[in-house]
C-alpha cells in the first residue's frame, strides 16, 4: 500500500490556486499520508487506546475549525459565502461530531470527557494558527489555513479505496474508513477551493504568498496531529 502515490484523477476540481498552494507544501504535503498512524489506522493495527487519543483530540480540534470558519464568515461580502462558511462550522460540529459519539460509546468517552480534555502543544498550536488566520489575516489567508483539513482527509479516503478496495465488515476502523469515501465531501471540496481562487484572484501578491505559507503551515500541522496521537503526546513541564 503505497499512500504516497498521487491520485490520477480527482474527484473534485482543483483551481490554479489550490494547486499552487500544494507546490507550496511540496514534500510535506506527500508525507501526510505516509505516517504510521496512518498505515496503522488503514490496516485496522492502530491500537484502540491510541485510536481514542486520535478522537478525542480531534473532537476538541474541530470546534476550532468550526470557530474559524465562522469567524471568516464575518469577513465576505457575498452573502454565498457567508452562508457557506457558516454551514461548513455546522457541519465540523454536527456530521463530524457524530462520528466521534459513535465512537465513543465505543471506546468509552463522552462529551464530559471532551470538554475536560487538555489539548497536546500540537493541537493547541494548531488551533491558535487557524484563528489567528481568521481573524487577523485576509480573506484567502484564512480560508487557505483551513483548507488541508478537509482537503487532506478526503484524498486520504480516496487513495485508500484505491489501494484497499471494498471495506472489510470487520475492519475496527471501518466507519471513518467509510465516512471520508462519501461522495458529498467532493462537492463540499470544489465548494471550498472555488471560493479559495475566488478570494486568491481578489489579493495582491504579497497576500497570496501569505495564504500560500498559511496553508502549509496547517499541512505540517495535518502531520503532526497523526504524530502526535502516535506519540500520545504530553506537555513536557
């Protein structure tokens, strides 16, 4: 299985933009998707008490994401995108959420687990580089720091189902195996990087190599969210 091997065809469309955002990331982009906690989590390996961390991390993450794409809301002019960027932080918090009940009714979390949890230096630094973007960036410089999220975790489904085929019915991780196959994220894909060029053919230069770096920085930290859960990581002091 070789996660690294680019998709020949996408199932969305992917603008000049975006795909000078991927140049951009070059390498880390590619070494996303070759963690171990990725091949574990592929090959139904990943140990569940790490698989939990993952989860738990990531349910705190995503009302982040959700924080972000409301506040880039405030930021359009057209009431599209404002509408957009408003239903996309529902549905991190409402389709994605649901994931993770069901997942914790598994493993043994709830939504008290949650709310008490401490966040790793890893998400942490992850969230404050989102908000930060949204709030004090431009336009394209925010919806580009939130874009390898659901980016990445889509072509991830997708190169999976190339390299896996049919989801085994006794995979462990077989349900989020399957929620990142669902054709609906393609639409919500072209959905976001339109809007990206949009905002992209808006700037000036200088911000578009801004939006560039903020949407690499959000790929490493894409890599160091798997890592981190791998490492289970703690504060140091």
């Amino acid at each position: 299985m070789d996660l690294t091997a680019p998709l020949d065809t996408r199932a969305f469309s992917v603008p000049p933009f975006a795909e000078a955002c991927l140049d951009h990331a070059d390498d880390t982009w590619t070494a996303a998707f070759d963690h171990p906690f990725v091949h574990a989590l592929a090959e139904g390996t990943l140990d569940a008490d790490t698989f939990m961390f993952y989860q738990m991390q990531d349910a705190r993450y995503l009302e982040a994401f959700a924080d972000a794409a409301s506040l880039l809301s405030t930021q359009c002019t057209d009431p599209d995108d404002t509408l957009w960027f408003i239903d996309a932080a529902r549905l991190a918090i409402v389709v994605e959420g649901e994931l993770h009940e069901g997942y914790g009714d598994e493993l043994g979390y709830g939504p008290d687990d949650i709310r008490q949890l401490q966040l790793t230096p890893n998400n942490r630094a992850y969230q404050n580089h989102m908000i930060e973007r949204a709030q004090r960036g431009t336009l394209v410089a925010g919806t580009a720091a939130i874009t390898p999220c659901p980016w990445l975790y889509v072509e991830l489904g997708q190169r999976l189902e190339r390299d896996l085929g049919a989801i085994p019915e006794d995979h462990p991780y077989a349900e989020w195996l399957a929620m990142y196959r669902d054709p609906e994220f393609n639409e919500y894909m072209d959905n976001l990087l339109e809007r990206l060029q949009r905002f992209a053919d808006a700037a000036d230069d200088a911000a578009r190599e801004r939006a560039k770096t903020a949407f690499t920085t959000s790929v490493r930290y894409e890599w160091m969210f798997w890592d981190q859960a791998w490492t289970q990581q703690e504060w140091p002091v």
